[in-house]
C-alpha cells in the first residue's frame, strides 16, 4: 500500500512520475509566452494554443474531452510533423519536449532506447517495431518504422490494470530531440510534485509511491518565475525559415493513436 502523506501537506511528491497526473498546464502557457516570447492565440475551442514567434511550432491544449496536447512544426526541410500527447500525461514532460526545441543541439545524445535500457527498461530490438518497457510494466514505447521514413513513428503508452491512462505518438520527422527529450522524462527517477486531493489516480495506489511535500503555492509561483527569467537570459526561441504550418488537430499524429 502506498503511503499517505498527512493532508497538512497541500502538495505531495508522486513516483513513478509517469503516474502524476496531468498536472497544471497554465504553467507552460506563462513560460511560453512569458519566457519565450511565444502568441497565445487561443480560441474557444482550446484550453491553451501557442505559436513560437518565428510561426514554426505550435503548441495546443484541445478542450474536447479526452483532452490532449498537439505539437507541430516543420523542419528546416520543410516537412512538417506532429506529436500527440494524452492529457493525463505529467504537462512536465510537454514542456521538456518543447524546451527540447528551443536549445542548442547537443552535440551526441543517447538514443530513446539506450537510454531507457540504460535506466532498468526491458528492450527488444525487433527488425520492424523495436520497444522498451518499464520496470513495473506499465509504460511501453514501440518504434514503428514501417516500410518507409514517410511511415515511421513512435509511440507509447500506460496501462495500468487493463484500463489506458494516457498515450503519446510522434509522427515521422518528429526531431529527434522531442522524442529524446520524452525518453529522458520516462527515464527519470525523479518525483513530481502533485496536489495531495486527487493523488494517486484513481486505481492505480498500488503502483504510486507518495512523500510528503513542503512545497507551497508560494513556492510554486517562484519555481515557475525562475524558470521564466532563465528561458530570457539563457535560451533562445526557436528559429528557422521554413514555412509555417497552421494549429489544427488534423495531424498525422493524431490520425495515428
């Protein structure tokens, strides 16, 4: 059985930190836009859509329910892509996809499934869909490569006691720093911090370990501040001169889960 926090701690830390819940998505509005300088071009039919300032990516919260996350841009090729990614999926691992973009390239990054097998994940390196699943068997990730690169994809999900809790699929030309920058979120150990009501979700307590968490609004508000001046002074917006390409839902990745 999980441990409970004492509900005198409004937040609590919640591990495996794919089973977080969604958490507050305003958090990535404000640093977009905030940091970033990314539009809020937001309508009634979106919790949240952002355009980066050069009118590549886009970033959209759909309101429909189930909700989910599209991301989709173009490559200085001019070949668009697309991700799609559940709602109740952690937003921390939306941001870290789209931060992904807007850094440097490093000069050599693990590959997704090195680097998960690298963290305790159970690899098969099949010819057509090679995959990684998780240590407690809830989350797999499959790379579809199907007979062309116009075919390939990734995708992953978490199932826990048959029922689906969220899914996330990166159509062909996704940049491979947003798929790495997913893996890297799947492959960490690290907690989330989550509101203690409402925590673990709802079937999954025996999957979910809890912590006690000091952490206040206060405290929120000022992590979420730092993170605003740092993406000012120390990252810059993405850039390039392809094409831009309109937020819709209609992606490959969507037609794809």
């Amino acid at each position: 059985m999980p441990h409970r926090p004492h509900h005198a701690f409004p937040y609590v830390l919640v591990s495996p930190n794919y089973l977080a819940g969604g958490g507050n998505w305003e958090h990535l509005t404000k640093l977009l836009v905030r940091g970033y300088g990314w539009q809020d071009v937001s309508t009634l039919d979106h919790h949240s859509a952002l355009t980066s300032p050069d009118g590549r990516l886009h970033v959209v919260l759909h309101r429909q329910t189930p909700g989910n996350w599209t991301l989709r841009g173009s490559t200085p090729h001019a070949r668009q892509w697309a991700a799609v990614l559940d709602e109740h999926l952690p937003v921390e691992y939306v941001t870290a996809t789209v931060e992904a973009l807007l850094r440097p390239t490093a000069p050599k990054e693990p590959g997704v499934l090195d680097r998960l097998h690298a963290a305790g994940w159970t690899t098969q390196a099949t010819t057509r869909a090679p995959s990684a699943l998780s240590p407690d068997g809830l989350v797999r990730i499959t790379h579809h490569r199907g007979d062309s690169s116009e075919e390939s994809r990734w995708h992953a999900e978490c199932t826990v006691k048959g029922r689906r809790w969220w899914t996330a699929t990166f159509s062909a030309h996704t940049p491979t720093a947003v798929v790495g920058a997913f893996a890297a979120q799947l492959a960490s150990p690290d907690p989330l911090p989550r509101m203690a009501i409402g925590t673990p979700l709802y079937g999954c307590e025996h999957h979910t370990r809890l912590l006690p968490c000091t952490l206040g609004r206060e405290d929120e508000s000022a992590q979420l501040a730092a993170r605003i001046a740092h993406a000012r002074t120390h990252l810059r917006p993405g850039t390039g001169t392809a094409p831009p390409v309109k937020p819709t839902s209609n992606s490959s990745a969507a037609r794809a889960r």
